[in-house]
C-alpha cells in the first residue's frame, strides 16, 4: 500500500508550457523495517534525478513537454507488499516502475509486471532496477519489460577479483551472505571464481544468515575470527553489513573485507579505524574517482543534501533516469513498448559517466571501479563517507568491455 506520496514539482512558471499530465514514476521500496535507510537513501538520489529533468522542462514530446512525477510507495521489504504496492501503483496511473533494494522482490516484480502487461495491454507498465544485482533477473527471468542499471552480482565479483587475484597476503577466506537469492549467488559466485582466479586460497568457512534479522552478529565475528581467515567476503548490505563489520571489531578480526557496500550506510564509522587498507569494495561510481566532472557531479549531489547522514549518492540512479527521458524523447511517447524498445538501445552520458544499454538481456554495461578504505585526507581520498572521515580511494577500475559478462537470455519479445 501507499505510505507516502512525493509528487517532486518545479514552479509552475517552469511548466507552463506543459499540455499534458505529469510522468508518473512509481517507486516500491523498503521505507520501513531493517533496510529503511536504504529506501530513504534511494529516493533522495530519484528525487534529485527526477527535479533535474523536470528543472529543463521535463520531457519533450510532440504533444508538449510533461514534468515527471514520482510516487513512493513501502514494500517494508515482504514481497507481498510490494506486490500490492505494484498494484496500488498501476491503478494510481502509474507508467514506470523503479525498485532495487532485494532481488527477491525484484524477482516477484518482474513476474508480476509481465503477467499484468499480458493481461491489460492498455496499461502496461515498464520497470527499471537500480539496485537488484541477482545474475538471474538479466539471465533466466529476463524480460523485455525491465531493465537492469546495476552491475549484477557475478559482474561486481569479478571486479572484486581483479583486486584479490594480486593480494598475496590473503591465503584463507571466509564466506558470508545473506540467506535469500541474491545472497546465495554471491557466495556461489565467490567459490567459483576464487577457483579460477586463487586456487591457492582456502575457504575456510561459509554460510549464510536470515536477511535482515541478526541482531547480534557477534557470533558469526567470533566463528570468523576463529577460523584464521585473512579475508571476508561478502554480499552484505544495511544492517547486515554494519553490525558484521562492527561485530568483527569489537572480537579483534584483523583480516581484511571485501565487500559489495562497503562504503556507505554506515559501515565505515562503525569499523572505523579497524577498516583502513582492509575494507574493499566494489561500486559503479565513487565521490572519489579522480576526475573533475565527477568531483562536481558529487558537491553538486552534497549542496542538494548538505546533512552528513545523507550522504549516499548513486551515480547509477542518475543515469537510469536520464536513460528513462532520452527514452520518451526517442520513443515520442510514454507508450510502455515504445519506450521500452527505445531502452534497448540506450546510450547515456552524465558527468563522465557513459552507461550503455544491452538489448540481449537489458543489462546495463558501465564502468566499475574498486575502492579501498583510508583516512580522509590522505592521497586519493579527498572526501570522506557520511562524516566519518573515512573514505574509499580508487585503486582499479575495470572498463565496461571487461566489465561486461555472457548472458543465458532467451527474451520473449512483442510480436
């Protein structure tokens, strides 16, 4: 159900050319329950994604331009209220669905949206992901209404690996995942690649945890430490991550991590200096890449949200709702196919980011870079995470024809 409604407006003035209804933008995420935060985080980057289309007159079709609105809607993480919320979403006029905070929900979602686009071909929606990273979505369940702008789970691996395969001080690993789709990938994904890529390495402990739900991670910290392993590796993300790491401190694990979100909500304050050149991780975009545009693009992200505690901005999200209006633009319409099939073809610029759509499986192929904590200050980290004054300086980058991975997609596709 709707928890709260966003409608994101410039003044009028700025529409006044506009002849026709908002864009409805519909996003069913997690606002409560143990990944709130990141719910919270996700809709300050589409609010600002959203303002800055709407800020150049929004969308310009051949009726006239139209603003974009966007809803948002609490799935509490269940698949079932997302479910509901989906259809809450549709009978609001909802066009475009955006979702990413689990892969399970995700994995429902396409589901759901395939049967509905099936069943009512006059209101057929199109659903873009901008954090669900299970390889299946783009691979056995892919499906030409929606669209993937992360980097899946065996993609961020490798990338991950480029870094491990030169790090000779790590002779054991522990695996760690939560206990749902997306996590057990990672951890299966981890073995296999650590059997190409270090078979030297021992994996001297893996398993998995309910999603969400550990409060006290101190005995998986004490197992881990027990182990001897040098390196953790996991998919972990919230409060999963935060208290492991916060966890593993507090037991005196001194090994290294690495990690799919490492770097934000709240995991480098809680290992803090523990965490300096021992936490990796992995990401599309860092405030640290060392370039001028992406400098500007994160103050510009930072003067929009000044507060510490707001500090979580995604480069992806960014580039998904600028591929979402070049799209309209192209399709001329905000007709769910015809947009859908000018997403195929996308190719996005923005601040020195260039994302490119694949039509195969919708799996969006972009830069990836690695970093690795340090001080705030220190060379290559001139800006620190949510004010902890740690941050994540670059230290490989992996160009999206390496980053790019084959894909077992047998898309459907409208006649």
């Amino acid at each position: 159900m709707k928890s709260l409604a966003a409608t994101l407006c410039v003044p009028a003035l700025a529409f006044a050319q506009a002849s026709s209804a908002p864009v409805k933008i519909a996003m069913i995420e997690g606002l409560s329950g143990g990944n709130a935060n990141g719910g919270e985080a996700v809709f300050r980057n589409l609010v600002w994604a959203v303002e800055r289309v709407n800020e150049r007159g929004g969308v310009k079709l051949p009726s006239g331009s139209r603003r974009l609105s966007l809803e948002r809607y609490d799935s509490k993480g269940q698949i079932e209220e997302a479910l509901s919320a989906l259809r809450s979403a549709i009978d609001d006029g909802a066009q475009f669905i955006v979702q990413g905070n689990s892969s399970a929900v995700a994995a429902a979602l396409i589901d759901a949206v395939n049967k509905h686009n099936e069943r009512e071909p006059a209101r057929r929606v199109v659903f873009l992901n901008y954090s669900a990273v299970d390889p299946i979505l783009t691979n056995e369940k892919c499906s030409f209404w929606h669209f993937r702008f992360d980097a899946h789970g065996d993609m961020r691996m490798a990338a991950l690996m480029e870094v491990l395969k030169d790090d000779k001080s790590v002779k054991s690993a522990y695996l760690i995942g939560q206990d749902y789709s997306f996590g057990q990938s990672v951890l299966r994904e981890a073995r296999r690649q650590l059997g190409v890529q270090r078979p030297d390495i021992q994996i001297v402990g893996d398993e998995l945890h309910p999603m969400l739900r550990v409060k006290d991670f101190a005995p998986y910290a004490t197992k881990i430490k027990g182990s001897g392993a040098d390196a953790v590796i996991t998919g972990n993300f919230s409060n999963d991550l935060t208290l492991l790491v916060k966890a593993a401190r507090e037991v005196g694990f001194n090994g290294k991590f690495y990690t799919f979100y490492g770097n934000a909500l709240g995991a480098p304050a809680a290992i803090g200096e523990a965490g300096i050149g021992r936490i990796v991780a992995v990401a599309d975009w860092l405030p640290n890449v060392p370039t001028a545009q992406s400098e500007a693009f994160y103050k510009s992200f930072r003067q929009r949200y000044p507060s510490p505690a707001d500090d979580y901005v995604h480069m992806r999200m960014q580039l998904m709702i600028e591929a979402l209006a070049q799209a309209i633009e192209k399709a001329g319409s905000v007709d769910a196919a015809r947009v859908a099939s000018a997403l195929e073809n996308v190719v996005v610029n923005f601040h020195g980011q260039r994302g490119a759509m694949r039509a195969a499986d919708h799996q969006f192929q972009q830069q990836l870079v690695v970093g690795l904590m340090d001080r705030q200050g220190t060379p290559g980290v001139k800006f620190d995470v949510e004010g902890s004054g740690y941050g994540f300086r670059v230290i490989k980058t992996i160009q999206p024809a390496q980053a790019e991975m084959p894909t077992t997609c047998r898309m459907a596709r409208l006649n």
